[in-house]
C-alpha cells in the first residue's frame, strides 16, 4: 500500500501545487476575495511557504468560518485546504474538499480531466473503491484515455465483484497500451482472466491465458491453458497434437500424459517419437512410483516403444524407396514423419516438403504441423510458422498450430 501511496503523491503533488500557485496570486486579490476572507487567507499562504501545515489549516479553518461567503471564495479555500491536506497525507480529506470543487462550477474546463484522475488516485488510496468507479466512469465518459488511471478503475470494480465492468474497463487499457506499441502488464491479464472467470466465459478466459502465454510463457500459463484444450472433446490426432506441444513447453509433467502419449504414438506408427517420450519421461523422474504394478506397466510401454523404434529404423531404406517410386506425396510426407520421428530433422524437412509440392497428401494439416516442429527444432522459427500458418482445414488443427505458433515467437520450451 505504501508504494501506491507513494505514486499516488507523486503525481497529485504536481497537479495540487500548480492549482495552489495560481491561487496565490490572482485569487487573493481583493477585488475577487474580500478582505474577511483574503486575511486569513493570505496568512495561510504564509503558512504554506514555510512548509507550517497546521498553522496553515488553521488559518485556513478561520477564513471557512467566514459567513456569506461567494462561491469563489469557497473553491479557494477548498484548493488551499486540499493542497495543504494532501502535504500530511489526509488523501480522504482532500478527495471530499476537491470533489466539491469539481462540482462548484468554479474549476476550470481545462483542469477537469486532471481532477477526476486525482479523485480517482485519492479515492483508490483510501480503498473507497465505489468513489473510484463512480468518478472514474464520469472520467471515461468524458473522453479520459491515461491507461494507469484506466486500471485503477478497472481494478476498483473488480474489487467490488462488477466483473463485467472490469473487464470492459481493462480491456480498454490493454488495447490503449498495444496501439501504442507498449507491453501489457501480465498482472492487467491476470485480472482479467480472473473476471472472465467468474463470469463463466471460458472463451473470454481462454483467450487470455493465450495472450499471457504469449507475452509471458511461463509454464504455469502454459499448463493451465493446454489442461483448458485438453478438457475439450477432441480427436486423437488433436489430443496427440496437444501432448506434443506440453511436451515443448515443459508442462508434460505426470506419468499418464507421458503414457498416453506414447500409446497414442505407436498407434499412429511413430515408435521413435514414442521411444522418446518414454526416455523424457523416465529422465523427469515422472514414472518413479512405489506401486509395483505401476512400475513394470511403465517398463512394458518403455519396451514395446523400444522394440518397435529398432524395427522401424531398419524399415527406414524400405520406406525411402517406396516413397521414391510413389505418385503421390503420401510416400514422402510416411518418410518424413519416420525421420521426424527420430529426430533426423533436416532430413524430415526435405521429405515433408517435397511431399506437400507433389500433393495427394492423405493429411495436409498433420504434414505440415510435423513440418514446422523439424523447423521449430532447426531454430528456423520464421520456416516453421510458415508451416503452422498453412494449417487451415481442421478448426481443431489450426488451432493447434496457433498455439504452436505462439511457441515459435515466444521461444518457449
């Protein structure tokens, strides 16, 4: 709380001390302020000049006290009160003398928006977050656009459980920030995933936690968003898709998702790739289990994955020939996903390449998937999202691809 304190000051003691220097001047001359009120006015000002803050509020007190006063003479007090309030930082007392002002009519139009900004930081001091909203909507309305003074609005409604208000306020901030060309703070995102939650728009959420994961990968960002896909009713093809990409960024982290996916592999006839996903596993220690059972269940698929990675690799010369004599592209992209498969990617690029140019691919979107992970694992990131952009016939596919390229240009995993 100090620290916003702190900010909060920093900024309102420009803005205050301006108002209280043009009130120095021509506001305690005698022909706008009488001389009943202008005394003890300008022995305040007195007051303030040597940094005498009480005395300056008593004298101050003295010229309230004055009966009849204009209205001029009341927004003058206000603006001396409030300036010498916010100096002991009393932020709920000069919020209340400066929100009178603004409603005087004696502000001037040109000092509005500066006003309302500063009700807005006094009142979020003071954690009075309905005067926040209140005030902060009248500042939007009225064509407000400071983005920090956007999220404490935000923030304010949120607190208050206005979820929907929240969002709309902060997602006005995050559009600000980006059409600026600025980074949007993850904990802006975080607050808005939290609101669409609550508000049960898993869409709206999803959404987010995509934008954070690609501004911030983090794994916990990653795990909670591929746990979201995961949940989803999917293909096989999708769900292995899904596996490999938690395996990219570092979120494949039980032995059931290693197991599935290995399954998932050798059901496809991808056994080196399934050779690995079982080394992986056993090297992050995720099959390290007590149960007896559990472990020689982990051994079987560890050795079926074996076994069958050593009889495809010498099927590889096979293969080559087969996808030398065939028409198609098919031949190629069978060779590519092998040589993918055991992590001959250079190779694996040349052969899905050459078999997407030839055409009659069974599976475009899966060819061209496998393709930019050989890229992805080339460091040729620019080749690979070329790859994943070309996934467009399966929504579920392409939607995997997005994700892939959000690994690409975040340099996750």
């Amino acid at each position: 709380m100090t620290s916003v304190i702190s900010s909060i000051r920093r900024g309102l003691v420009l803005l205050v001390a301006a108002t209280a220097m043009v009130a120095a001047g021509p506001a305690l001359s005698q022909d706008k302020i009488g001389a009943k009120v202008g005394k003890p006015m300008k022995a305040a000002q007195e007051a303030i000049e040597k940094k005498q803050w009480d005395q300056a509020l008593a004298r101050i007190a003295e010229a309230d006290a004055v009966a009849g006063k204009s209205a001029f003479e009341q927004y003058q007090i206000n603006e001396f009160k409030g300036y010498v309030l916010l100096q002991q930082r009393k932020y709920g007392e000069v919020a209340r003398v400066y929100e009178q002002n603004l409603d005087s009519g004696k502000l001037p139009p040109e000092q509005v928006d500066d006003r309302l900004k500063a009700l807005v930081q006094l009142n979020t001091a003071v954690k009075n977050y309905p005067k926040v909203t209140q005030l902060g909507e009248r500042w939007i309305k009225a064509g407000g656009q400071d983005v920090e003074t956007r999220v404490l609005i935000g923030q304010a409604h949120y607190l208050q459980k206005d979820y929907k208000n929240a969002v709309s306020v902060m997602q006005g901030a995050i559009r600000s920030t980006e059409q600026a060309g600025g980074r949007v703070d993850e904990n802006w995102l975080q607050l808005v995933r939290s609101a669409q939650q609550n508000l049960g728009d898993t869409e709206g959420a999803t959404a987010t936690l995509e934008k954070l994961v690609r501004l911030y990968p983090k794994a916990e960002y990653w795990d909670y968003l591929l746990s979201l896909r995961m949940r989803q009713k999917n293909t096989d093809r999708v769900q292995l898709n899904l596996l490999r990409v938690a395996r990219q960024v570092g979120v494949l982290n039980n032995a059931e998702e290693y197991v599935e996916m290995t399954e998932m592999l050798l059901e496809v006839g991808l056994p080196g790739e399934a050779r690995s996903v079982m080394e992986a596993g056993y090297q992050a220690k995720a099959f390290e289990t007590t149960d007896k059972t559990r472990a020689d269940r982990y051994k079987r698929r560890y050795d079926d994955a074996k076994a069958a990675a050593a009889r495809d690799q010498q099927s590889l010369p096979a293969i080559e020939r087969d996808a030398q004599k065939a028409p198609t592209g098919q031949g190629d992209v069978a060779l590519g996903l092998a040589y993918g498969s055991f992590g001959q990617y250079e190779k694996a690029v040349a052969a899905l390449s050459n078999g997407l140019k030839k055409g009659g691919v069974r599976d475009v979107d899966q060819a061209q998937i496998m393709l930019g992970i050989a890229n992805l694992e080339l460091d040729r990131k620019s080749d690979a999202i070329k790859a994943f952009e070309e996934v467009k016939a399966d929504p579920q596919m392409t939607d995997v691809a997005r994700l892939w390229i959000i690994v690409a240009r975040s340099g996750a995993g």
